[in-house]
C-alpha cells in the first residue's frame, strides 16, 4: 500500500475491484465504514456479488480478466470529460514527456515485437523503440502544455480513443449505464481536495496482464491526482500477516534485500554491478534516490559477510550467486525445473506449494522426482505428505522428506510488517509446544550443522564458511541481534556533517549508510526501524497528527523512514499548499520573505525528501527542489511506463482460457509475452466446448490461504466445512444442479469435488451475441485436512500461465465443466 | 485464592445475573472487578499481531503462569490504533491455532520408498539435512556458465517460503540460501 488501513477513511470514493476486503480483510472496513459514514461513496465491481457488494453504493459486475477494458475505459471517460488534475499531472507525471518516432502501438502489439521461438515467454519487445527523446543535457523532453502529438498525454488519449462504453460493455459484460455510473462516480475524485482510493488484492495479480491491471488503476490515480494523498494510493490489501516483509526482505530470486537487483552473470564485479543498476539522471530537479544503490548494495555485503567483506575482496561480491541473464527462475519455473528432473533437493518452508501453486498435479508429481524435501510447518500437509496422497504409491516413491515442526507466532518474537507497511513487534507468550522451535532457531541451528560439514571442506566453501552468524544470546536465536543488523551498525568511528558516529552504534537512517565499507545494512529500507533510540516497531503511542488524519506516527513503525504516506510531496501543489485542505498530509511553512521562501519547514508526515517546494509564493520556479516521485528516475509519476515487458500503456488481452474467440479491441486474443507452460502437464483449453464456463478461485473469511492453519482447527471447520462450487440459479437449471448437491468440477488440467451452492450472488454475462457463465471456487482445502481426503485443492484446475512481468499464475480467470457426479 | 473452572463459571454467571438484576441494589463492583483479575492474576498478558492476513490487528495472549504454561485466551487488543479490539473470525479463533492437538511437535522422517513416517531428533534430522545439502550442492555446483562468466551458484536445489515467518527469520533465512548459492528461491508473494 502506497497508503495504510486506517488512511482509507479519509477518502471520498473507494473502488474495491480485485478483491473482496468485507471478507479478506474484514477489519479494513472499520475505516471503509467510517468513510461512508462521511459521506464517501463505496464502489463494488466483481463478478460475483460478494460481502463488499452487500455493502456498496454501486455494485456492477465484469467478466473474470477483463480489468483493463473496464478501466481503459475509465481512463477515456476522464479525458474526454476533463476530470483530470491539469496542475498535477503536467508538474508531476510524465504525461508531458515526449516519446520517440520509434514508438508505435498497431494491431494490439507495441514496437519492437518479436516473437520467441521457444517459450516460456510467448515473445518479448526491444524496449528502446519506447523510449523518451533527450534534449542536448540528457534531460528528457516535454512539453508542460501537453500538446506535442507526441507527448505522453496525447498518446494516452490516443490509445485509449478505442475504449469507448459499447465496446468495453461487449468485452466485460458490464452494463453500459453501469459503467457511466462507476465512471462518473470515481472521476469526481479529480477535483482538487477529493480523494478516490484503489482496495485490490488477488483478484488484480494473479492474472497474464496482472501487472498492467495495476498500471491501469495506476495511471487513474495519477489522472486524477489521487497519489500521495490522505484517502488516496494505490493499495494492494496483501494477504499474509508477514507478505510485506518476506518480500522486502526478497525471498524471491529476482531481487535483494530492499529490492536490490540479483546480480547478472554479467555484473562480473562489484564496480559493474553498481554501475549496471545505479541509474543517473541529468536533470537537476530529479532527486533520482536510487542513485544512492552502491550504499545500500556495499552496505548488505558488509551484513552478509562482516569482517570477512572488504574492498580488497569485492566486500566478498563474487561469494554470492549470480543468475545467467535472460533466465527466470520464478515459482513456475522452479516447479517445472523440478518437474522435468533438474532439481534434486527441495525446502518448503513454512509453504504448501501442494495445494497453493497453479497446476498442483504437477507440482505433486514433481515432488515424486527429487531426491530430498525439507518441510518446515506448523502441521503435517499436503506438502510434506505428498508421497501418500491421492493417485500416489509410497512404494514407488523415492523423495526422501524430513519434517521439522515450527511454533507458532505467539511462541516466539519477532516482527512482522503489514500491507500498510508497519512493521509491528510481537512477544512471546507461551513457549514454543513439544518439541517445536521458532523458524529462526531452526534456520541457525541448520546453518550451524552446514557450516560443520564445509570446515573439512568442500566445493567452494567460501561464502558458506564466510556468512557472518552470529545471531545468538545463550544459544538460542536473537531476533533483536538480527533486527539491529537489518538496521546497520556503523562498523568504524564515521563523521557525517560535523556530527560523529562511533564504531558499534546503530545507523540512525539510510540516508546515513556509506559505499566504502563503514556501515552494514541488511535491508536499507529499514535502516532507521531499531536505532539508538530503540526498537522503533515496538512503539505504542497513540498521539495522531494535528488533523487526526490517523498517521499515529509514534505507533510502530513504517518504511521508509517511518513515511506513512509515501509520495506525499505530490499531496501539495507547487507551492507547497496541499489540494486538500482539511486532510492535509505534509504542509510547507517555512518563513517568506519579498515572496521567496527563505527557511524550510514541513508540516504533518516525513515528507518525500525535505527539500523546497518547487515554485515560491509569487509563482517563480527554485532551482534546489526536487520533483516528488524520487525513486523514478526522472522523478515523475509515470503514466507512461517503457520498463515492463509487456508494453508502457495496458492493453486488454483475453486469459489463456476465455469463452470467447474474438478480442474486440485489438487482433492479439493472449498478451503477447505471456508466460505458457508446454510439458505434457501443463494442458490448456480455450474456447473448448468442453469447459464453457469461466472460472475464478477466492478466499472466505473463516479460512486461510491454502487452509493447513485453519482446516485444523474445529470452530472454523464448522463455519466452513467443505469444497463448494457456486454458480448462478441460471447455470444450475440448465444442468440440472440442485443446491447442496455433489458435483465435480473439471479443467483441461484436473478435477475436484464440491457442493454445489445456487446462488443470485452469480448472474450470467451477455458477450456479444454470447451467453457466459462464470463460477467461483474457493482455494482453501486439500486433502491432508479433513482427514477424510475428500475435500481438494482449487489449484488442481488452475492453468499453466502467467503474466509477463512477476510469472503470478493465472488462477482468476480459466475455464471448467461442471457436472452431477 | 485457587479458582477452578467450575468455580469461574458460577462467578461469571453470577456476574451475568447481576447484569440483568443491576436495579435492584446490588454492589456488582467487587464481583466484576474480581471476574476481570482472573485473567490477568494467574496469566502473563503479551500483545501480538495477527498471524492471518496483512491488516496487522493487534490481539492480547494470555498465558498461564502455572500448570502447562499454554495459552488461556486470546482476543483483540483494545489499545491496538488498527482493529481497537476487533478481530474476524479467524482472528477470533487464534487460540485454537496454538492449543492444537494437530500441531506437528517432534521432527519427522519419511525414508526413501516408505510408507510411514517415524519421529526422530532435531539433531538426527538437521545433521542429515546437512549432508544431504552438501551432497546435493557440490554434485550441482556451477562455478562458470557456458559463457565463462562466473555464477557460483547451484540450480539443484530449490527454496520456498515464508511469509509467514517474522522479518528477522525471513532475512537469516535468505542470507542462508544465498550463500548456498541457491537461485531457485521463491515464496507466496510470487503467487
């Protein structure tokens, strides 16, 4: 979240699109309530009407995976109809930048198109044919008018120019007076003081155009002047306690701790490597943040290695794995890679990819192929048993598995940080149950025994013997030892603007961390989270800001820099007074002289960088501010966005699977770069008739993810006992379905039993001359538990697609049969 | 003064009767009062946040301080600025979570072919683990690519997981990984 929770009641209009919030995250609608109660309008579009519908001022419903025809749509209806912040997004996006001659949009594909001869990846662009034209300093060029036919703004209108009511009404199935309707409601939010905000979640991701959904809802929000401020964002609801912070902390092959890039075979040496990722701006308005990555990058080598990290050695760069360039080792192709025999030792921790990865058949039937699994969990699962699940043969099974018992949360401490991006400290209460031990005992104590079988020896045994691990206190695991280290210590006596720093302190923020070797950081963005001052995520007061716009800046703690809101330099205008008057995030109140500013003072949150607003109060233009969005390069919101794979403005494909064979927007019926899958596991069917219905997987308030939490437990399992399909009354008559019956469900890829549960709550969708009828799943059972192995996972019929840019599956919109058993 | 489970029950009703009867005269406050120490006087009280999804509600264990030493109650914390005391039904239910007589307790082995599973130590399961790691490891480990470049990592062993570890484990847990030279490493934000 851009925002956090308690910010949501300080909006005007909130869109829920994406995700079911009333039931994900039940207590989220405290402040969607308190909104309403202020008069805020609620919007609910999903294909089903769901507990957030119930609550919702608008409710209309689209076609599972035709989010970018709804919102193309959106943008059109603000342009032609003038709700954009002209003010806003001339200063701060790139709407007035010009692109160059080479960039063209024909026939649903974008310059630079080629497709590949081999997959995953169905083909890929030649990204410079986007780029921006320079001007003789290297700045880009714009036209702050937003006139030149060739600037950002005049592109946008152009593209989406095709995304007219009929035509997106056709695609998604929505009424056209709905769409007016949600249009109309949510552009209002452009007018200076509103606030419109975005609650999504899965529903938005796990998709093949699951990033440009996001963009789409990305360049709204920038239209309408909606980022940085209170009750604004864009908001992704995350859906487990620690998935923030497991993924700053780049559990993920393809970045670092801090989103620091995985170094490339082709980043031979530190030096390279830095110059490879640092980016430069010429422009001396643009704060270009990430010019600062050999800091942080110099900085975590130093926490990773301790003293054995020097500059004689790299800061021992060449220890850690590097990834050939080009290859993606993503969820998917881990499991393919496993699949296909190449992997031979697995862990699963703390993770049920049995039943929570798309295609689970086969993920199960890869498992069958290594030689050894580790699976940490807090209950025996699907996982860890697979050997003795439907369809297996112990006997034929050769995977060796080893199955260590964690505690559970309240057994131990730590931190875990939350979608809005606090980091929040929790204590122990009981001790951990049995024989079960908190992960980071078990992750030390397994280092420990690693370390043991290298001192004889080994293959390259360097960064293993090197790997600073020193994270005890009588033996047992630290977490406060680890906290301090992800914060950084400065490792000599420092001197920074007059002020000394001695050896063995904690760095007070990143903006203090060094490139030569004098600090450790673990993860720079939560460098400034346990200081001298103290764990800064165990803080518990309850003083707000000045407006009780719910900051609660001494509560927790969030990255970065404790900013609660990030962007918020562009919740002001140029002169530094916010659009919204009341709901203020930061306020500039330094002294005026002769109308100059001539001291510099922010009010409210930790602004984006404490420089001065860019114009003075008589309207002339500084030369030392900075434009707001300081981690992009150019330092503009971009509307525009030439770095992803699969083009710079969304277009609306249909999924892998869809019930309908034409794409009436552009002749590409799939994304073009999307990731398929192709081994003899991984089928797919689409406009087959024998699965005519679209499918989507959700979640219910009583489970938990793929449910080994929550199956386990009886006061749950008796809210929620079984599998169940639901599908329209419609639906039901035509196949002789009656409520509460058993019936199978089925993909190209597996099957899975369920109670049938006919419902108003699924109505069918006109597309074209088509009637189409979606059902919905939830994701959350396997067979493991209940022990009567009947209930089963979703991910059993889900398909071997991803989008372009992340891999996320595509497990929102497939298709299926439904039939009496 | 020693308060069993019985005795609790009839306290609180009384408590609940008082309730409906408060007009009449009598003077509930000791016995209120006395119902609300009961669950701090013989427990220890921490806060938490919520193990479930990502809004981060804040909730209040009560551990006891005697006998097993295991959970008495868990319920949302009132002082918490997100959920003030709220909490969903899973939320709600933490306590099962913990006190769970599904919960796995001792490492297990499954051996190559078998059919069951047999309990074995920690010691027994990490240090073949171990062993395993390193087998696996320098059998796969890649120094350079076709390339010549140096990569120094394996693509024989795979990682995924957890978001649902706390920060200081998640960050111990990928230093581990990637010093093993491990490439394939993964978690539920990629799905």
């Amino acid at each position: 979240m851009t925002n956090h929770w308690i910010d949501i009641k300080n909006s005007d209009c909130i869109l829920i699109m994406g995700s079911n919030a009333a039931e994900n995250h039940p207590v989220s609608f405290k402040y969607v309530t308190q909104a309403m109660e202020n008069g805020a309008t609620l919007i609910s579009v999903d294909p089903r009407f769901t507990r957030t519908s119930a609550k919702a001022d608008i409710y209309t419903s689209l076609r599972s995976g035709t989010d970018i025809a709804f919102l193309g749509g959106m943008i059109k209806y603000i342009l032609d109809n003038g709700r954009f912040n002209q003010e806003y997004i001339s200063l701060y996006t790139n709407a007035p930048f010009i692109v160059g001659k080479s960039f063209k949009f024909k026939n649903g594909l974008f310059s630079g198109y080629e497709k590949n001869a081999k997959g995953p990846a169905a083909g890929k662009y030649d990204k410079s044919k986007w780029a921006f034209e320079m001007d003789d300093k290297g700045v880009p060029r714009m036209d702050r008018r937003l006139k030149h036919k060739r600037c950002v703004f005049q592109l946008l209108k152009k593209h989406y120019q095709r995304y007219d009511l009929k035509t997106v009404s056709k695609i998604t199935g929505t009424a056209v007076a709905d769409l007016k309707r949600v249009y109309e409601a949510y552009s209002t939010t452009g007018t200076r003081g509103k606030a419109g905000t975005i609650m999504y979640a899965m529903g938005w991701t796990q998709h093949t155009t699951g990033t440009q959904n996001i963009r789409t809802m990305s360049i709204i929000q920038l239209l309408l002047g909606n980022m940085g401020v209170a009750g604004g964002g864009v908001n992704a609801l995350r859906g487990e306690s620690n998935v923030q912070g497991s993924t700053d902390h780049c559990l993920l092959w393809h970045i670092w701790p801090g989103y620091l890039k995985t170094p490339r075979a082709s980043n031979t040496t530190l030096t390279a490597y830095n110059e490879k990722w640092t980016p430069s701006s010429n422009d001396p308005l643009s704060a270009n943040w990430w010019q600062n990555y050999p800091k942080y990058s110099v900085s975590l080598l130093k926490s990773f290695f301790g003293d054995k990290a020097g500059a004689a050695n790299d800061f021992g760069y060449e220890w850690l794995p590097k990834v050939d360039d080009g290859a993606v080792y993503s969820w998917f192709d881990l499991f393919d890679a496993m699949y296909k025999e190449k992997i031979k030792g697995f862990f699963a921790w703390g993770q049920n990819p049995a039943c929570s990865g798309s295609n689970a058949n086969k993920i199960r039937e890869a498992m069958g192929k290594l030689d050894w699994m580790v699976n940490v969990n807090l209950f025996d699962n699907e996982t860890g048993s697979f050997w003795q699940g439907p369809g297996m043969t112990p006997g034929d099974i050769k995977t060796e598995v080893f199955m260590l018992p964690a505690c559970v949360s309240v057994e131990k401490e730590g931190s875990i940080t939350n979608s809005g991006r606090w980091m929040q400290w929790r204590y122990q209460g009981p001790k951990p149950m049995g024989n079960s031990r908190p992960d980071g005992d078990i992750i030390l104590a397994l280092g420990e025994k690693i370390k043991e079988v290298y001192r004889d020896g080994g293959v390259f045994p360097e960064p293993i013997a090197n790997l600073k691990w020193d994270y005890t206190t009588n033996g047992m695991y630290d977490p406060h030892k680890v906290a301090r280290e992800i914060n950084g210590y400065f490792l000599k006596d420092v001197t920074i603007k007059g002020t000394t720093y001695p050896k063995g302190s904690l760095v007070p923020s990143f903006a203090f961390l060094q490139a030569d070797g004098s600090t450790s950081s673990g993860n720079w963005l939560y460098c400034n989270s346990y200081t001298e001052k103290g764990n800064m995520a165990a803080r518990r007061k309850h003083k707000d800001a000045v407006n009780q716009i719910g900051l609660y800046p001494e509560f927790a703690w969030c990255w970065p820099v404790n900013r609660r809101i990030i962007y918020n330099r562009a919740s002001v205008d140029a002169k530094g007074v916010p659009w919204d008057r009341r709901d203020w995030v930061i306020y500039f109140r330094g002294n005026e002289k002769d109308g100059k500013y001539v001291s510099k003072k922010w009010l409210g949150d930790v602004p984006d960088g404490g420089w001065y607003p860019m114009q003075n109060p008589d309207g002339s233009w500084r030369d030392d501010s900075k434009y707001p969005f300081i981690m992009r390069k150019h330092g503009h919101g971009q509307i525009f966005g030439p770095g992803l794979a699969d083009g710079p403005f969304p277009e609306h494909y249909e999924p892998l699977e869809c019930p309908v064979e034409k794409n009436y927007l552009n002749p590409q019926m799939l994304n073009p770069t999307a990731a398929i899958y192709a081994t003899a596991a991984d089928a797919h069917a689409t406009c087959d008739p024998r699965f005519p219905y679209v499918a989507t997987t959700y979640r219910v308030s009583e489970h938990w993810q793929t449910g080994l939490m929550t199956r386990t437990q009886s006061w749950l399992m008796e809210l929620q006992p079984q599998m169940f399909v639901e599908m329209s009354e419609e639906l039901a008559r035509l196949k002789g379905i009656q409520n509460g019956q058993r019936v199978m469900v089925r993909s190209a890829r597996g099957q899975v039993e369920c109670s049938a549960i006919v419902t108003k709550r699924f109505k069918p969708f006109r597309i074209g001359s088509l009637t189409v009828h979606q059902v919905g799943i939830p994701w959350h059972y396997g067979w493991r538990w209940p022990s009567n192995g009947k209930e089963e996972s979703a991910n059993l019929l889900t398909p071997p697609a991803g989008d372009p840019n992340t891999r996320i599956p595509e497990t929102k919109a497939f298709m299926v049969n439904v039939a009496k058993r | 003064m020693d308060v069993n489970r019985r005795q609790f029950i009839q306290i609180s009703s009384a408590t609940a009767a008082g309730l409906a009867v408060g007009g009449l005269g009598f003077d509930l406050a000791p016995v209120k009062a006395h119902a609300g120490m009961l669950k701090t006087k013989y427990a220890k009280e921490t806060t938490t946040i919520c193990c479930y999804c990502a809004v981060g509600c804040g909730a209040i264990v009560h551990t006891s301080k005697r006998g097993d030493g295991r959970v008495l109650n868990i319920e949302g914390d009132p002082d918490h600025v997100i959920n003030r005391g709220a909490l969903c039904s899973k939320g709600a239910s933490l306590k099962q979570l913990v006190e769970n007589e599904n919960r796995l307790t001792q490492p297990m082995y499954r051996a190559p072919y078998a059919d069951k599973w047999q309990s074995v130590s920690w010691d027994w399961a990490l240090e073949r683990i171990a062993e395993r790691v390193k087998k696996t490891r320098d059998a796969s480990f890649i120094r350079k690519n076709e390339k010549g470049q140096t990569v120094n990592h394996t693509t024989a062993i795979a990682s995924v997981g957890s978001a649902a570890m706390d920060n200081e484990e998640c960050w111990t847990y990928q230093a581990l990984m990637r010093a093993l030279g491990l490439v394939y490493i993964e978690h539920q934000a990629r799905i």
